[in-house]
C-alpha cells in the first residue's frame, strides 16, 4: 500500500498492465518519451520500451482506428486522447466501428480497446479543455463508459476496462488528478495526502465495472454523482446537513442500476448531479429510469444540478460549474417537500 | 478599378452527361508493358514516376508482356478466371433475386472483378483484407460457401451474421475478409493497425485495405496514409478508383489535377498507379507491394484504374447522371473477356471451356440460391428475435437482458 494521487495511480494500472501482458500497447499524442502532458504515462517508455509505449501523430480518428486493428487482431491497446474535447475527430471510429465491430460481424472480430481521456473544468481550460462528453457515449450502445473519482477507482477500474473485451471510454476527472476537489475553488487546494482512498495497493486488482459505491450511507435523500462531482456533493451534502445517501457510480455504462433503486426506495428522494450541460445530460436518463421503477416510492421530484447550457465559458468558469452551493440548494430543496 | 481578371468559381464536371456521347478522349492509355519495374526494395524517393504511369501487362494482342508480367501458371489464371466469372454469375443471379424482393439491398462487382480475385490468390491464408463492397471476388477467389453468402444476403435463420447486417457487408474471418461496414474509409485505418499489431508481435500477416477513389477525400484515408508512412506498417492500400462514386464522378475527389496513386508521394511511400482490369497486372502490383510490405519496407499504396459497369446499388439508377453506354466506351475493356482471351491466346482456354465452365458456373449459384431460399428469403425466415440481443458486449447488460424478456421472444 502507498499514498498516490490520481494521476500516479493511473500510471501505476498502466504500468503494472504492461508489465503483466504483452498485448497492451499504450498510445497517443505526447505520451512516449514525454509521459503526457498530464504525466499519466509518465516513464511507462523508459521501463518498458519504445514498442510498449510510443508517441502518435495528432490525429485522433486515426489513433483510435489504429487502435480497433490492433484490437481486432488480438492486442489489447490503451490509447490515449489527450483532452475528451478532442475526441470528437475519433467519434465516428468510436460510434461506428468500435461499438458494432462484434456485433455486426457475428462476433468474429471485436475491439479491447480502452481509450482514456481526461475531461471535465475547473482548471480554466475554456471551451476546449473542460467538457464532459459522457452522455454521448453512453447513448452508444456497444460502447462502456466508466469515470473514476479517487486513486484506488482509478487503477482499479482502468485494469478492469483494459482486460475487458468491449471498448471502453475511460474518462479521468482531470480536476482529481492532484486532489479531491470539493468544488470550493476559492480555498486552499486539497491534495490526495491522508485520504484513505489514495491508499493504493502494488501489483493487480480491480474495481469491477457496473459497480457503484456507496461513499456516504444517509436516509434522508438519494444523491448520485461520478467523477468531480462525487467529491463535491459530499461536500455539498456536509454544508447542506442533509442526510444524503451519496452514491458514486463509478460506470454508466454498464449502469449498476441495482444499487440506484434501492436507495431511491430507501430514501424516496433523489438528486442528480453532473457537470456536463443538463439538456440531454445522463442525468436525463437516470431521471427517467427512476421514475419508471420507483414511481410510487418517491416523496418528491427528482432534481438535476448541472452545468447550464452553454459552452463551458473561460471567465465564467465558476459560476457555470455545479458546485456545493447549487448542489446544497437541490438537498434542501428536496427535503422541503413533503 | 484593379485591372484583376475577376475570381471564378470552378465547379468540377465530368466529360459526358445523358444525352451527350460518352468522352474518355482525356483517358490516356499506354501500351502495355513499358513502364519500368523497379526493385521491390527500393528507396520510395527513386519511385516517384511511378505513380503517373499506368502498369499494364495484357497488350492489345492478349499477351503478357514487359517486366511487371508475373509469369503466372495457366492453373493460376484459369483460377482467376473462375473467380470472376463467379463473381459475376452471382452478381447477376443477387441482383435479380433482389428485383423479385428476395432481398432489400445489393451491389454489383461487375468490371472490377480482377482486383479481389488477383489479390485474394496473391495474398496468403494468414493475411487480412479490409474490404469495401465491391471485392466479393476475393471472398469468390477463396471458395467461400455461396450458400452462407446468400443466407447473409436474405437474412435468414442461417444468415452467418445472424440478421445484424445489410446484404454483402459480409465478415469472413477465416477468409482473411474483415468486417465489413456501411460507411466508407473508417477500416482503411484498421489496416494499418492490423499490420502494426503484426510487427509487433512478429507475426506473418500483413493487411491489404481497400477504399473507393471518392473516400480518399475522407480524413480516415489520410490518417490511414500518415499512421502506415509514420509506423512503416505492412499494409498494402488499394484505391479502386472505379470513376464513380454513386453520381460523382473521380473529378470530384481530385483527380483532374493528379492520380490518387500520387498521394503516394506527399507520404513519402510508393505508389504504384495500375490497370484493374488486368488481371495479370494486378498480380504484379500486389507481389511488389507484399515483397516490400514483407521485407519491412513499409506500405504501399496502389491506384487500380477501373470502371464501376453497374450502378453503385440496387437502388441507383446510372442513366441519370452518365450515359447511358459509358461502359462500353471504357478504354481499358472488360477483365474477365481480357484474361479469357489471354488464356486463348496463350493456347490454354477455349470458347467452349468458357462456356461450360460459366454454365457450371450459373448451376453452382443457381443452386446455392435455392438452398438459401429453403431455409427462407428476407423477411420469410430470420434467426431467433432474442439473437438480437446478443453480441453487442462480451456479455449483455441488464438492460439488454430486460428488453429480450420484454419482447418475449415475439417476432414482429
């Protein structure tokens, strides 16, 4: 067991997956001899050589069609796309291709590829560097979608998603990478330091995907949230003295949807928490499910905080992003209805 | 007031129109048998002529002749032979079957027949293809069972694809015959993975990917290009530039001011530019091509000059938008009559050879047709309703586990 933040537990699944299995190949845009621009793949060139992680044109499409005839024959690569916002290039490979690929060849070629992709604002990075495509994916069927929100998750689940035979768009909360972010950009930045999540073992384990995790058993009202937002719903939910069930899911695709309707049952309340835009956000989709399979449990509408619809904005960053305040307000708000 | 000539817009249009007589004046075509054949090793900066000339090996008196002629065994080309006059005879067979509503979709190969049944021979068991639509020869060439291509192509319970996929977008793995897909040029790409993976893991099996002349527009054609030049992958990357794609014609991808073979260049990889309706020359071509990709000398990409005879599908109607007798106007000619008269020429094929074996030939496919009818035509047979639920994970989620139960097993 060590301390690691996230972007060093990330590494280490790469690095313990390239050591384990031959077949991983890590791939992308600065990611060889520079180990990435966010260090993700940081000395995975000098331990394991050129051919086991190598730097790519900038060409997103072509990386991840690179990526699905490798994986078509039998390797299983990890490319990296070096900001979701710059994954759209590689979206018809993604819709097209990678998703159907054993579908529609009646399963004789598929494409184990586990493409990561740091996403998410809250480092003033505009309209370019902030954005959280996880909804469109999700509507793709064939494709799995899973987002880590603490170190042990991050290795955990993206040793998961690499040994998974499906594409999988593994989506890194950029803003956790160094710290559980609570979403208060004014105070002092938190490191991983102390958290007991950042306690990350050696060698291999994994975090099954379809799992959610319950981070804060409570009665009062169901709060489900993954990535950034995990951590600033628990504050949120502190500042608000609600007694929320916070739930991490982890993967919304696949969906542990167990987990979800058992505690809407419980609390009969529920608030839907993520940064990406609301319109048309998974908050949309996980409204409707509990509304078809909980109806007659709930106590009062389902709320969604989320960011408003609209580019994520450079100077407004902060008034666009869902934080604590905007997410205490929902808690309250549900609770008040009786 | 500037004395400038005003700016002109230019729009691109191809020679002839309906109604007007059909013009491939422009189309020069070189005797055959001039252009040089470098060595197959050789540096891709002494081979940047190539891509202008046009290899040819049939001459105009049905002989092979010049340095790019293979030297093929009369058993090879009659080999050849059969797979195009397969292709042809279930082309013809299909596309009726469709006109009586036996299916919903299908494309012809007719006039390109060379190019997959060329290859597919050239190319060894162990390599991949990364078809398009219009390379059912290679799967022809290879004796894929005519039954399990019919039963795809009516979707019924014994559709290999079991009912997910439009008619001929076949997947024939053990046949080197990658999925194929609806949209083009995104498995160009997947080609040169395919070869990357190979040198990784030093095994024999390099790629071999098509696109059409109208997807090399596509941005996937060119990161397809950097990632093969960049990796020096062992790919071989076939444009069948067949001068049309559905209405627009090659003018429209950029043909008037260059040959696609010459995007070769700006990639610092070969590019050979070749007669497709030669069998023998895209015989030639391939060998080069696969020595080199063999011999880790990297990609190759290769022009195959043709003509697409049919319409683009079933559901196209050429006569609106070229003349209607463009086809016989096409100065390269038709592959299969090219290489039957060679093979006469050569004293190793006759008319009545010929007839037989197309007779044998229709009976072949006649009788594939019919076996997939017993099983059932699209529509009147289909593989159990709950297989469509299967495949599309590892393992299926919940929710696709819950909307098999929902439908119940009920077809519609």
């Amino acid at each position: 067991m060590r301390e690691l933040n996230m972007v060093k537990a990330i590494n280490d699944a790469l690095d313990v997956m390239l050591a384990r299995d031959p077949d991983v190949l890590i791939f992308g845009e600065d990611v060889g001899y520079f180990g990435g621009v966010f260090r993700a793949t940081e000395g995975l060139q000098a331990r394991h050589g050129l051919k086991r992680c190598f730097d790519t044109p900038i060409a997103e499409g072509g990386i991840i069609a690179t990526a699905i005839g490798m994986g078509a024959q039998g390797l299983r690569p990890v490319p990296e796309i070096q900001f979701a916002d710059y994954i759209l290039p590689a979206f018809d490979q993604l819709v097209s291709e990678a998703s159907r690929l054993r579908y529609r060849s009646g399963g004789e070629f598929w494409a184990p590829i586990t493409v990561r992709s740091p996403y998410g604002g809250g480092i003033f990075g505009g309209q370019t560097h902030s954005q959280s495509p996880e909804a469109i994916f999700a509507h793709v069927t064939g494709l799995k979608t899973v987002i880590p929100s603490t170190p042990y998750d991050a290795k955990g689940l993206l040793i998961a998603a690499i040994e998974c035979d499906d594409p999988v768009i593994y989506l890194e909360p950029k803003r956790l990478y160094n710290g559980p972010f609570d979403g208060h950009h004014e105070r002092e930045i938190a490191t991983w330091a102390g958290h007991p999540a950042a306690q990350v073992p050696e060698g291999h384990y994994t975090v099954p995907l379809g799992k959610a995790a319950i981070v804060r058993p409570g009665e009062a009202t169901t709060l489900l949230a993954y990535g950034t937002m995990v951590h600033v719903a628990l504050a949120a939910v502190e500042e608000a003295g609600v007694d929320a069930e916070v739930i991490d899911l982890r993967s919304i695709v696949p969906l542990d949807i167990e987990t979800i309707l058992t505690s809407v049952n419980k609390t009969g309340r529920c608030v839907i928490v993520h940064e990406a835009s609301r319109f048309g956000g998974f908050g949309g989709e996980l409204t409707a499910l509990i509304q078809e399979r909980c109806f007659y449990g709930l106590e009062t509408p389902i709320e969604r905080v989320a960011g408003w619809d609209t580019p994520y904005p450079h100077a407004f960053e902060w008034d666009y992003f869902p934080g604590p305040a905007r997410i205490a307000a929902a808690l309250v708000r549900v609770m008040e209805i009786n | 007031m500037s004395n400038r000539p005003p700016l002109e817009f230019y729009v691109p249009e191809p020679p002839a129109r309906p109604g007007q007589s059909s013009d491939f004046a422009k189309e020069a075509v070189p005797k055959a048998g001039l252009v040089r054949r470098p060595d197959a090793l050789a540096s891709a900066v002494d081979l940047r002529d190539l891509p202008f000339e046009l290899i040819r090996v049939l001459d105009d008196d049905d002989q092979a002749v010049g340095p790019w002629d293979p030297g093929l065994s009369p058993e090879r080309l009659r080999q050849g032979l059969k797979a195009m006059l397969l292709t042809r005879a279930f082309d013809d067979r299909l596309f009726r079957a469709h006109r009586q509503g036996k299916t919903s979709f299908y494309m012809k190969s007719t006039g390109e027949e060379a190019i997959g049944a060329a290859q597919s021979l050239e190319m060894e068991a162990q390599d991949m293809c990364f078809p398009t639509y219009r390379v059912m020869s290679w799967l022809h060439a290879r004796g894929y069972p005519l039954v399990d291509m019919v039963n795809q192509i009516f979707s019924n319970a014994s559709d290999p694809l079991r009912g997910r996929q439009l008619p001929i977008l076949f997947s024939a793995r053990d046949y080197g015959f990658y999925s194929l897909s609806g949209n083009l040029g995104t498995r160009f790409g997947h080609g040169v993975g395919w070869a990357m993976a190979s040198a990784y893991r030093q095994i024999d099996s390099i790629a071999l990917a098509y696109t059409g002349e109208g997807t090399t527009a596509e941005g996937d054609f060119h990161e397809a290009l950097t990632f093969a030049a960049v990796y020096r992958a062992p790919v071989i990357l076939c444009v069948t530039n067949n001068q049309w794609a559905i209405s627009s014609f090659a003018g429209l991808a950029g043909t008037e001011n260059t040959t696609f073979a010459a995007r070769a260049i700006g990639y610092g990889i070969p590019g050979l530019r070749v007669d497709g309706n030669d069998f023998l020359a895209v015989t030639a071509a391939t060998r080069w091509a696969v020595e080199r990709a063999r011999a880790n000398k990297g990609p190759t990409l290769i022009e195959f000059y043709t003509y697409r005879v049919a319409g683009h599908s079933t559901s196209d109607d050429p006569t609106r938008y070229r003349p209607r007798d463009e086809a016989e106007h096409w100065p390269l000619g038709d592959p299969v009559s090219r290489l039957k008269q060679h093979l006469v020429a050569i004293g190793e094929w006759d008319d009545n050879r010929h007839a037989a074996l197309i007779a044998e030939l229709d009976t072949e496919v006649r009788s594939a047709v019919r076996e997939a009818e017993a099983v059932g035509t699209l529509g009147k047979s289909k593989p159990p309703v709950s297989e469509m639920f299967e495949g599309v994970f590892a393992e299926p989620d919940w929710r696709l586990i819950e909307q098999s139960r929902e439908i119940g097993g009920r077809d519609a």
